[in-house]
C-alpha cells in the first residue's frame, strides 16, 4: 500500500478526533464566554469571570482529550503500522484499531505509563544534540541551540508516534521491551530519520498559513459583529492593567486589537485541532514507513540496550521494567 492510500484508510480515525476535540473547545469558549457576561452582570467582573470560566474549560478539554481521543490516535498510529509492515489493511479498520489498543494496553494508566516513558527517554537522548549545537555556534552557541531544539522536538514528537507503532509491531513483545527497541532505533537510526525534517517543517509551515489565515480572517468577521462585547473586554483589559500598574502593548489598547487577537487565538486553536488530525498523520505515514523499515531490517537486541544504560537514566528505567 502506498502512503497516501495508508492515509486516506485510517482517515476515519482523523474525522472522530476532530469531533472530540471540537467539542472540547466549543466548552472551552462558552464556558469561558458565560463567565464573563455572568460576572459581568454581577459585580462588573468580567475579566475575573472570563479567566475562571477558561480554567474550567481547560480542565474539561484535558479530561476530554485524555480519556476520548487518545484512543483514535493510538488506534489510527496501530493501523497506520498495520498498512505500513503487512501491505493490507482490514476493511473495518476502525474497531480493528480500537480493539488493537485495548488488546495492547489494558488501562488507559498502563498507555500514558509508556508513552510517557517513551517521550522521557527519547527528550533526554535527543538533549545530545542540543549540546553538539551550542559547540558549532561558538559564541552564538545557545542561539544555535535553541534553533536546534526547537526542530529536534518536533522530529521527537513523531518519532515517539513512530515507537508507538513498534510496541504495536512487536505485539509478542511487552511493551516496555518493545518501547526499548524503538528507542535503540532512534539512537540508531537518527540520522537517517532526521531526513524528514524539510519534509515536516515545510509541510507544517504551509499548513500554518493556509489553514490558520482562513480561520483568523474569519474569526475577525464574526468578532467584528459584536463591537460592544469586545469594547467591554477592552475596559476591562485596560482597568486590570492599571490596577497592577502595567502598561499594555499597543495592540491591546483598542477593541480592534482585542478582535485581532482573539481572532489569532481562536484560529491558532482551530489550526492546532485540525493540524493534529488531518495534516500531521499525512506526514506520519511516510516518516513511520522509514522508522519500521529501519527496525525491520534489524531488530534491536538485548546487547544493544547496554549502548543506552549508560546514556539515559531513564531509558535503564525502561530497561529494568522490560526485564
């Protein structure tokens, strides 16, 4: 299968996320909208309002990204290795994936156990390359580095999805050994898998632009309907900025500002959702087929993880789970 047919097969799994994830925002701004007209109303405390309101938002988005979507992910990614190692997905590839991520982790603790010592070992190995940078920049070598990890952890964030598809791959495996495996590939293999980054940022950028742009200049149109909320928010923005003695940017000194940036959050927001679940497992699939062809062609052996005790701590931790 190629990876754009790989791609449109698990597509389900993208349009189910979305949902999920607009629902959690849709709370988060009403939420945060009725805190504020409420207080507003009340005490004339909108800004208090509006901050307790995103608080709760926030709280319900996380419970509803961590215990609803990370099961499409986790599913899309499993079917995603399924057509990427076997040539052939099933033909209900959704509850193939669904009953593929129950099947390898039993408990919702037990996924975020590993995946969260998966992205633990695989920060703390890439910090190498932080420290090569501030040595080619000489004098400027902290800017280098910063450049350098700012790119390394978008790499880091696909190539932790990447292990995840191994611990799937090697499903007679536990995962902690498998999750050791694909770390011993990333070391390994790094270079070779670094070849995507063009690919990613260029990608992400032209995303940014397109996507993002639509949503902010639509944002604006609807925002710009309601000139009395918004020169509200303005005082509001401005009193709180007096009481603390600080001076705000121009930019938010107006109510058209306030538009604007409203508008930027809430398109960066929607970006962001439907960045996550459209474009990025577009890109997924090829860096993913790299990543198992790697693997594939040699899998990673108990001597191998000797190589890593000795370079991440938290890799010897993984170690000694897999043992």
């Amino acid at each position: 299968m190629t990876n754009q047919q790989i791609y449109k097969k698990t597509l389900t799994f993208s349009v189910r996320r979305m949902l999920y994830d607009f629902l959690a925002f849709f709370i988060l701004a009403v939420l945060g909208g009725a805190g504020f007209f409420l207080m507003e109303k009340v005490n004339d405390k909108g800004l208090i309002g509006l901050t307790v309101g995103l608080l709760i938002g926030l709280i319900a988005l996380i419970f509803i990204l961590r215990y609803g979507s990370y099961t499409y992910k986790a599913g899309q990614i499993a079917m995603m290795t399924k057509g990427v190692t076997e040539n052939e997905l099933p033909e209900d590839v959704f509850h193939e994936g669904i009953r593929t991520v129950q099947e390898r982790f039993v408990t919702i603790a037990v996924f975020y156990a590993i995946t969260g010592a998966i992205k633990g070992v695989f920060n703390q190995l890439s910090r190498g390359l932080n420290s090569l940078g501030k040595s080619i920049g000489g004098d400027n070598g902290g800017s280098v580095a910063d450049i350098i990890s700012s790119a390394i952890q978008v790499i880091v964030a696909y190539l932790c999805d990447c292990c995840l598809g191994w611990i799937f791959y090697r499903k007679e495996e536990n995962a902690a050994r498998a999750a050791c495996e694909g770390a011993v590939l990333f070391f390994r293999h790094g270079k070779t898998l670094l070849k995507n980054l063009g690919r990613v940022f260029g990608i992400s950028i032209l995303s940014l632009l397109v996507i993002g742009g639509v949503f902010l200049a639509m944002f604006f149109a609807i925002f710009s309907l309601f000139p009395a909320a918004f020169e509200l928010l303005t005082r509001e923005i401005a009193e709180a900025a007096v009481r603390m003695g600080e001076t705000l940017p121009e930019v938010l000194s107006t109510t058209n500002g306030i538009m604007f940036a409203c508008a930027g959050i809430a398109a960066l927001i929607l970006w962001s959702i439907l960045h996550s679940v459209f474009v990025r497992p577009y890109i997924l699939v090829g860096v993913l087929r790299n990543y198992m062809e790697s693997g594939m062609n040699e899998v990673p052996t108990e001597a191998s993880f000797a190589m890593l005790d000795s370079k991440s701590s938290k890799f010897k931790k993984l170690h000694a789970q897999a043992t």
